[in-house]
C-alpha cells in the first residue's frame, strides 16, 4: 500500500479517471440513443442496467487483466494485417455502430408516417434487445476502456478506482443527457453523427490505423458548441417572434 503516499501515483489517478470518463462518453451516447428507441416507463431501468453491466465488464476484465492483455496477440493474418481478438472485437463493434447510427439517421430523416408515431409513443425496440445491443457495446467499450488503464498504470487498485468513479459520473449524467437529446431532435442527429465517426474510428483502428483520440473529441466538441449556438439563435428568434418585433 506504499503507492497511497506517492503523489504521481495521485496524479496518475486523476489523470485516469479523466480519461475513463472522456472514453465513457462514447458509451453513454450510445446507451442515450438506444434507450430513447423504448418505452419511456423502460428508458430509466435500461440506462441503470447498461451502465451497470459497463462497470462489472470493466471490474471483470481488470481480475482478468493477464487475459486481457492476450487479447492483443495475432490470431488472424492476411494480405498486411494481422489481427487480434482485441482487433476483431473493434472491428466487430465499428461495423455495428456504423450500421445502428446509419438505420437510425434513416429512420429520422423519412417522414414518420401515424404508425411509427404511435409505436414511438409505447417504443419501437423491446427491452431484452435493447439490453443485448448495449451489453454489446459495452464489451467494446470496455475492452478499450481496460487496455487504455493498462497502458497508463501498473497499479490495479489505481485501475479499479478509475473505472468505478467514471462509470459513477456516467450513471449520473446518463438522464440529463438522454433527456436532453430527446428535447432536441437536432441534437439526436448530432449524436447519431457521432457514433457514426465513433464507429469509423474503432475500424481504422482494428485494422492498425490509429486515429488520435483527441482529434475525435475536439471535433465533438467543435460540433456541440456549434449547435449550441444554433440553438441558442432559434430560441432568440422565437423569443422575437413571441414579442412581435
């Protein structure tokens, strides 16, 4: 327990968990998308019980932390690649993104006839689906999740620690921020954009293209501010329009 006293283990400490929870957002957009798609009595339960099962896949990878690392192994070779279960697994999950983010961006754009209205009003997914896509993707995401702590520290209480407290501010952000994308239609197109890029990236990098993690969250970022000034512009011309000038 000697590593308690040693302040640039501290350092490594918060240095980590701010990295667990920038990684975590992919997650929890996710899980925002998917569970606007139920019944809004469900929306709740199916967060709590996504990112529930994201901290004990987290919790389980780090007890298994000698078979995670061997999932970086080549398994698969072909052509100039050669491929790990770790690079399979984000191949795997990229392509699923990517053909949710596109169905979803699909469904959003077709005028949505008095049937799909009425099946949003009770949910179009059920529950159990709903529960097996994000169980999922959290194994993706936590697959990346673990290798990148691995990568920081040597000290598993240090792991630990980390993904529990990310995965706390994730169960505390995940209503706001579903609420707040189910608000605003624009947003939801937003979002869907960003997992289409989330789902991008995780292929380029099964297949040994590593894209910065910082380009993609400072896009995402660039994109929210923009829409939040587009937002902020409509609801100043509404407020004119409401007052007549």
């Amino acid at each position: 327990m000697e590593w308690i006293a040693d302040p640039t283990i501290w350092v490594g400490l918060l240095t980590l968990i701010g990295l667990e929870i920038v990684l975590g957002i992919d997650n929890l957009v996710f899980i925002a998308i998917l569970s606007d798609k139920l019944a809004p009595e469900h929306r709740q339960r199916a967060r709590l019980i996504g990112l529930s099962l994201a901290l004990v896949m987290r919790l389980g990878l780090l007890a298994g932390i000698s078979w995670v690392m061997s999932l970086s192994e080549p398994v698969v070779s072909f052509w100039r690649f050669a491929l790990s279960w770790r690079d399979l697994i984000l191949i795997a999950g990229g392509l699923f993104l990517v053909w949710k983010a596109t169905t979803e961006i699909h469904h959003s754009v077709d005028p949505p006839s008095e049937d799909l209205l009425d099946k949003r009003r009770v949910g179009t997914l059920g529950f159990g689906s709903a529960i097996v896509q994000i169980l999922a993707l959290d194994l993706v995401f936590s697959i990346d999740s673990i290798l990148t702590a691995v990568g920081m520290t040597d000290h598993l209480p240090i792991m630990v620690i980390a993904v529990v407290i990310a995965v706390l501010v994730m169960l505390l952000a995940a209503n706001p921020l579903a609420n707040f994308i189910n608000a605003n239609p624009s947003v939801v197109m937003l979002a869907l954009g960003f997992l289409l890029m989330i789902g991008a990236t995780l292929i380029a990098d099964g297949f040994g293209v590593h894209v910065p993690k910082g380009y993609i969250y400072a896009a995402m970022a660039f994109s929210g501010l923009v829409e939040g000034l587009n937002m902020a512009a409509r609801r100043a011309s509404k407020k004119r329009g409401a007052s007549g000038h």
